[in-house]
C-alpha cells in the first residue's frame, strides 16, 4: 500500500516557517492499495491541498472512501473544503463512528450551516453515501478494514487497513487508558493490553504522539498520547514501523527533531528493532509485507461485520398510532430504512422480498406475537432466523423476558435518546453499552411515596444544596446531586456543578442503583457496559466516575440518591466510602418526616 501524508498537525492549523518540514495542516491521509482502491483517513485541512490533486488527477470522476476517526474539527475541517464532493461524476462513501447526537451525516453538516459557511452539505454535486460504523469489520474494494475505539472524549476510531499482504493502523486520537503508561513504562495490561492486540504485527503504524511524558500529566483528560506511549506500545506489539503524528500547534520543527532524537537514542540502547519517524506533509511511503512472524495476525477490536443503512429496512407491525410515529421518527433520525407493513401478510412478503434488518412488533396490538415470530421464522427457513425481534411493551408485567425468540423488550415510557441508540445497534449489529435500570419490584408504591412527600418540582432549598457543596468540596468533584427517581424522569432536589434540573429515567445512573437498592460505584464509565455509551458519557457533563448512595427511608422507600459525578476515572476508599453514607444519612434527615434517629442502611 501506498501511504502519503497531507495533514500532520493536531488541535489546530499551524502552517509557518517554524512548522515548514513537518507541516502545519491538520489530519489527512491518503493510502492506496495496489489495484488503486482509493481512501482517505481524516479530513483535517490537508484535506484541501488532496482534493485539488485528485482533481488533476482524476477530473471527469472517481472513486474513493473517506474515512474519518472521530468529528472534533481538526479532523473534518477540511470537509467542505475538499474538491471532488463538488464535482459531478465523483462518487465518495463517507464513514465514521455513529453518535447519540444524530448520523455522521448531520453532525458533517453542522460545520456548514449558514452562520458558518455559505455553502451548506446538500450543495455537493458528487454522489456522496454516509455510513455510520460501530466496532468491526468491512470491506472496501480490496482493503480489508477493522474498527477499534480510542480512548477519547468524543466517540473516536482507530482503522487497521489490510491489503496486498501488508497491514496499515491508523490512531488519532488516543490517551493511555493507564495513566503511568505515558512515560513509557510499566506492565500493559487491562484496556492497553487490548489495543496492543489490536496493532500487533502491523507493517506501519500511525499513532497520536501529541505530548511527550513530560507534558501528560497537565493534559490528563484530553485525549492524546505521548511519544513514549506510542512508542512503548508498538514495541509491545511488534509493530515493524511507527509514524508518530498529530503535532501540538506549539511544536516546532526543532522541538520535533530533539523529541525524535531522543527516541533513537533510547530504541539504540535497548537495541530495539522498531523503526520511529516523525509525519511529514508530502511524506510517501511504500508499505510492504514484514518478513517472519506476524504478517498473518488477526486484528483485534471485534469481528463482526459493520453493516450500513444501505441494507434491509427495519419492518414497523403496531397498531398504536402514536408508538408507530414514535418508531418512525426514530429510525429516519437514524438514517435506518423501514417499512411499516399493515398486516401479517404485508410483513411475511416484505420478509421474504428484502429480509428486515430488524422486526418491531407490539403485543398489546398482536396479543400473540411470540407465537407471530415463530410461524415467521418457520415460514422463512434458517436464512432469517437470526433477524432480531423487538417487542414495545406499554407495560413491565407485558414483556415476557423469558421468551426465546424476542431480542429485546422495550417498555414504555422509553425516551427518543434510548430507542435510537437499541434501534441503531440491532439494525447495524454493533454493540450498544449503554442499558437502562429496570424498575425496582415495589415501583408503584414507590412512586406514591414519593409523591406524598411533596418534594418534587418544588424551589432549590438551602438545607439540601448545603449538603452538596459539601460533598462536590469533600470528595474534590465537580458535580454533587440529589436525585429523586419520579415515573419518567430523575429530577434533582439539589444540583452542585450542573445547569439541568432534570433528565431523562433512561440516562440516570441513579435509576441503577434504587434498583439494587445498594452503593452503585462505576470507577471508569467508558469501561463499563451499562454506561460507555450513555449520552452524559459521550456528551456534557461527560462522566467518568459515578457514586450514588441510595436514599432509603425508615419505612423501606428509595428514593432517589446522594451522587458523586466527575469527569475523571478514579476509585473512593473505604474512610471516603464511609463519608457518603454520613452525608446520605444527613440528607436522609431533611427528607424523612420522622424524628432522629432515621434507619441507616449501610451498603
């Protein structure tokens, strides 16, 4: 394969004298594997200086493949500025990681509504297809290309590019999931360990290099790694050739010779076989098969096929006006093709015409749907078994969890967040880690409880907000709640370091832990399957660490949580652990009616 570099600089654009070697344009590369299966990974504001190349090269029209690690905008700001999309007789699929803020395609067209640019995304004149990926794998042209996540704040991929018997690994941008790996040292293990499997045995390697070890632990949190990481890293995992890349803006080429310096130096030493080179714009290299061991290594990040919106339509069977309009909205948000069919025969010859990418059935409307799935299922045979079968049940005590041939029931009430994110996952097949708590087994007389007790949509109070300034300013937090669990929603008698009052059910943490009716402790939410892709994971107030303590009166009710919230990865001790409960226990005694002493639940 044939790999040259367009854009080499992270954060922001920094072309000048002092950036004149290693470039100034931010993330944009162009590999081509020998049968001239085009792609291009990232579309930073190198981008521009490609598409007028391509545009020479190929006027009348071509083919190629955009593929972009994550949508922070040095990485497609170079999008409205590439040639070929405005040039009739060019056609271009688009890919990138799908986020609960809406499609890669609406979150592209963001940067280009009018207050921001004067053309807008539907003024392209070339064909261009938008597909949302997951972790897994697919296929372009004659490269095989397999999806990792990276460790950053935004929903980000890593690409590893197979073909012609050679293996190419694209990562921008990425953080040590172990902090004390950026200096380079230390046993990988755990997540490292996982994305080390994942780059192992790669011809070349491009990798964020932002920082140095130096440098990281002032920017801790923000999504980059250090030299020695990638360093460390590609040497864990055999890697023949590393391009280090993503240069800070304040980087000059000096700073970028002395860091690269260093690096041989040290490889030297320990007499290394790795070969480190710096991202150059202009730089071309031809990639070739290694020689020995671990040509033929499988990639890690999953397996499964990344399929697109261009497949089988979902296929819509209820009765409810108002949940078919619901379903509908979601899946066009979406971009996932439906057909709503009227009847059983309409769904059996839409099944049989084009398959489903997913089935979405009610049981109140078709009381014997179970029994539906399975005459479906045999009418078609084995080749549409493996179709997913959603049932939207009004109610808990509708949904039958016991039964074999239902994927997954959805009760309502569901938010429009919540069913986008399942409806997205079992139509692409891709993983979805973010689930919602069930309700606890004494939900009704819950509810009423806490209806009794007047609490609810009433004004802030000092006595609460009192309590979580003290715990934000104790446990060293940004955000302190009380949360009452109500039907729909979590609402927040008190909130320290965050604007909202309210959210959703099905984003509360809090939900989770009124349901195990014990301490909910998530020490790092982006390795936890419940919560990774929760939109106040991914999204403001991007979470990272949760403590909930659940508030339980001296008659049994829980009530909602006393709730810890940072945007760190960390762990609570046993003497802090003990702290929480004394100040759930005194947040206890302004809610509970009851004299001194409240019951004390300790977890």
């Amino acid at each position: 394969m044939l790999v040259r570099f367009w854009g080499t600089r992270g954060s922001i654009a920094k072309p000048g004298p002092d950036t004149f070697r290693f470039g100034g344009n931010t993330s944009c590369v162009e590999v081509r594997s020998d049968t001239g299966t085009l792609l291009v990974i990232d579309c930073g504001t190198g981008a521009h200086g490609l598409g007028q190349a391509l545009m020479q090269e190929r006027p009348d029209g071509m083919e190629g493949s955009l593929l972009i690690s994550h949508t922070h905008w040095d990485h497609i700001q170079g999008f409205p500025f590439f040639a070929p999309f405005f040039a009739p007789g060019h056609a271009w699929d688009v890919y990138g990681p799908s986020g609960l803020s809406g499609s890669l395609r609406s979150v592209l067209s963001g940067q280009m509504q009018h207050a921001y640019f004067p053309v807008t995304l539907d003024q392209f004149a070339a064909t261009i297809r938008y597909h949302d990926l997951g972790v897994g794998t697919f296929r372009v042209g004659d490269v095989t290309v397999t999806t990792h996540h990276l460790n950053h704040p935004a929903l980000t991929l890593a690409y590893r590019l197979q073909a012609d018997g050679a293996t190419v690994v694209y990562c921008c941008d990425h953080e040590p999931h172990a902090a004390e790996l950026a200096s380079g040292r230390g046993p990988v293990s755990g997540p490292d360990l996982h994305y080390a499997e994942f780059i192992e045995g790669a011809d070349l390697v491009i990798h964020d290099a932002q920082y140095t070890a130096l440098e990281f632990p002032a920017k801790l949190g923000w999504g980059h790694s250090s030299v020695e990481y990638a360093v460390r890293l590609c040497e864990e995992a055999g890697v023949a050739r590393l391009v280090l890349t993503h240069h800070d803006p304040l980087r000059n080429d000096a700073a970028i010779d002395l860091i690269l310096a260093r690096v041989h130096a040290d490889l030297a030493d320990r007499g290394s076989p790795l070969e480190v080179m710096a991202a150059s714009e202009g730089l071309v290299l031809r990639t070739s098969p290694s020689e020995g061991p671990g040509v033929e290594t499988k990639a890690g990040g999953g397996g499964s096929q990344a399929e697109t919106p261009s497949g089988p339509p979902a296929l819509v069977w209820v009765a409810d006006g108002d949940l078919e309009a619901a379903l509908t909205t979601a899946l066009r948000l979406e971009g996932l093709p439906f057909r709503v069919a009227g009847d059983e025969s309409q769904l059996l010859e839409a099944l049989e015409q084009q398959g489903a990418s997913v089935l979405l059935l009610e049981p109140v409307t078709h009381p014997d749907g179970p029994g539906l799935t399975r005459r479906l299922r045999e009418s078609l045979g084995n080749s549409r078994a493996e179709t997913p079968v959603l049932m939207l049940a009004a109610e808990e005590s509708l949904a039958r969890l016991d039964d074999p041939l239902v994927s997954e029931w959805l009760v309502r009430p569901i938010s429009e967040r919540f069913l986008r994110a399942r409806l997205r996952a079992w139509s692409l097949r891709t993983p979805c880690r973010w689930q919602r708590a069930r309700p606890p087994g004494d939900e009704e007389r819950r509810l009423r409880r806490l209806g009794e007790l007047g609490l609810l949509d009433t004004e802030r109070e000092e006595r609460f907000d009192r309590l979580t300034r003290i715990a934000a300013a104790a446990f060293d937090v940004p955000i302190a709640l009380i949360s009452l669990i109500d039907a729909e929603r979590q609402w927040f008698k008190s909130c320290h370091g965050l604007a909202t009052g309210q959210t959703s059910r099905d984003l509360a943490f809090c939900a989770h832990a009124i349901a195990q009716r014990s301490d909910l402790l998530v020490a790092d939410t982006w390795l936890d399957d419940r919560f990774a892709d929760n939109p106040l994971v991914l999204g403001e107030p991007r979470i990272r660490f949760y403590a909930g303590s659940p508030l339980i009166l001296d008659d049994g009710t829980c009530l909602g949580t006393l709730c810890l919230i940072d945007t760190r990865p960390r762990q609570l001790s046993s003497t802090e652990l003990a702290l929480l409960h004394d100040l759930r226990d005194l947040v206890l005694l302004e809610i509970s009616p009851t004299p001194w002493p409240v019951a004390v639940h300790r977890s």
